[in-house]
C-alpha cells in the first residue's frame, strides 16, 4: 500500500513533519511517500498547495494525508478544499487549551523554530562550533566538554554531538578509538583524566561494515574481520573503564542524544 502525505505549514514545517511522522511510524505496512511545504503564509500559495495535493491525489488514485500547522485559520482553510485527509495539528489543540489557560492565542507565525531567546540561540551556535572543533579527537583540550563521546571509527559519533550542540546547546566532543588504542588495556591518558564526561558508542560489526564499505570499498579497514576485532575490543576497553555505552546500531540520532542526556544528567531545554 502506497500513500502521498504532506507536512504543510506557514513555517518551516518541522514541527508537522517530526509529529506526523511520529505518527506515520506506527503502520510499517504502509509506503509512505513524504513531501514538506514550508511557508505555505498566503491564501495564494495554500491553494498552490491545494493543487500540488489533488494531483498526487489523481496520480495515486487515493487521497493523500496532509499535516498542517498553518496558524492563520484562513489560510490553513484553504486545504479544506484539497481532495485529502487533512489534519489540522493547531485546530485539535488550540480550542482545549485556550479553555484550560482561561486566555486567547495570540497567533504568531514560526515561533516553534525562530530564534526565540537569543542567548539560547547563540549557546546553540557556540556549542556547535564546539562540537565541530572538537570532532574526530582534532583537540585533546576537552575541560570544556559536558560529555566525550568514545567509540571506533564511523559508529555514530559526529551525528549524535552535532544534533546535541544544534538542539541542546550541549558542548559534546568525541574522540574516535584507533587500532593502537584498541591494542592498549586503558584508554589514553588524556581522556582517562575526564572519566566522568566519558560515554561509549558500539555497533553491530555487520552494520559497520556496511556503512565503511561504502566510503572505502573493498578494504582492511571495512572488512567483517576488521570490524569484529575493533567492535569487541572497544567494548572490553569500555567495560574495564565502566563507560556507559548505547549501541547505535538501530538507533536514531534523536534517540542516542535523549539517552546521553538522561544518563548524563545533562537534561536540558530544546531550544
């Protein structure tokens, strides 16, 4: 079964995107086709929008679902006209809690993913640069860091630190395990000293073979024995220091990073 869904929004669309494919997850037996429509903010491009959606409608010969977090009620209106099942994310939600709040929305476009509070914006940026600076063990200067993150080679650690930094204003660092350090019984001296800020990524020896044969096809380096002997001897370096370790193996980015932050204790606000 294939369905067309649109996350269509007066904004960026993220928020109608990440809720409704939270949704989507749940029915694996369906094909989904994904299409974002940010800054549908005029009656104009809504009902651009509305002809974009009857076409995969006619195309698919089933009607499509559209998410919308359109806050102008007339222009979200417009996709009422579109041959779709829409789901109007604000209309659900506003009414119950404009009751429960005893106070009236004050629409404002784009406010979920503005820059909102300035000082957390540029918390954001620092720790990404942070992170991009402290990638790939490029600084061994690492007091700064809230959390380092440890595992071999292409095991998932420059995306967890990069959605940490751009989400969590987290100053993540990592440090990537090389063959010499796999053949010591400790981990270096220089991140031995920071114990406390230190947290193991692993994975399937399978899927990081997968993943290095595609950047380096046919060589030592993403073969099945090479992977086995650096994932098991990565994870015995991480149980003789007592790391905490998650394997990334079926992990999202989001979910790796919630569960460094938690285990951490470095929950903070999504800014």
């Amino acid at each position: 079964m294939r369905k067309t869904v649109f996350f269509v929004s007066d904004g960026t669309a993220i928020t109608a995107e990440t809720f409704g494919h939270s949704l989507l997850t749940q029915f694996s037996a369906v094909d989904f086709r994904e299409i974002r429509l940010p800054f549908v903010d005029t009656h104009s491009k809504a009902r651009d929008a509305v002809s974009l959606i009857d076409r995969a409608a006619e195309a698919d010969g089933t009607r499509p679902l559209v998410f919308s977090t359109i806050v102008d009620t007339g222009i979200g209106g417009e996709l009422t006209a579109a041959n779709a099942h829409v789901f109007d994310m604000f209309a659900t939600f506003m009414e119950p809690l404009e009751e429960i709040l005893g106070v009236e929305r004050s629409p404002r476009v784009g406010q979920a993913h503005g820059m909102g509070n300035s000082h957390a914006y540029e918390d954001r940026m620092e720790a990404t640069n942070y992170a991009l600076t402290h990638d790939d063990g490029i600084s061994k200067k690492l007091d700064q860091a809230d959390v380092i993150l440890v595992g071999v080679s292409r095991s998932g650690k420059t995306p967890t630190c990069l959605y940490m930094a751009l989400h969590y204003g987290i100053k993540a660092a990592n440090y990537p395990l090389t063959e010499e350090d796999l053949e010591q019984p400790r981990l270096p001296a220089f991140l031995r000293q920071h114990q406390r800020k230190l947290f193991g990524l692993t994975i399937d020896p399978e899927r990081l073979a997968q993943i290095r044969e595609v950047r380096r096809p046919g060589s030592r380096y993403a073969s099945i024995k090479q992977c086995r002997y650096e994932v098991d001897a990565a994870e015995a370096m991480f149980r003789s220091e007592k790391l905490p370790v998650l394997s990334t193996t079926d992990s999202s980015v989001e979910e790796l990073a919630s569960r460094i932050l938690l285990e951490q204790g470095l929950q903070r606000d999504q800014v």
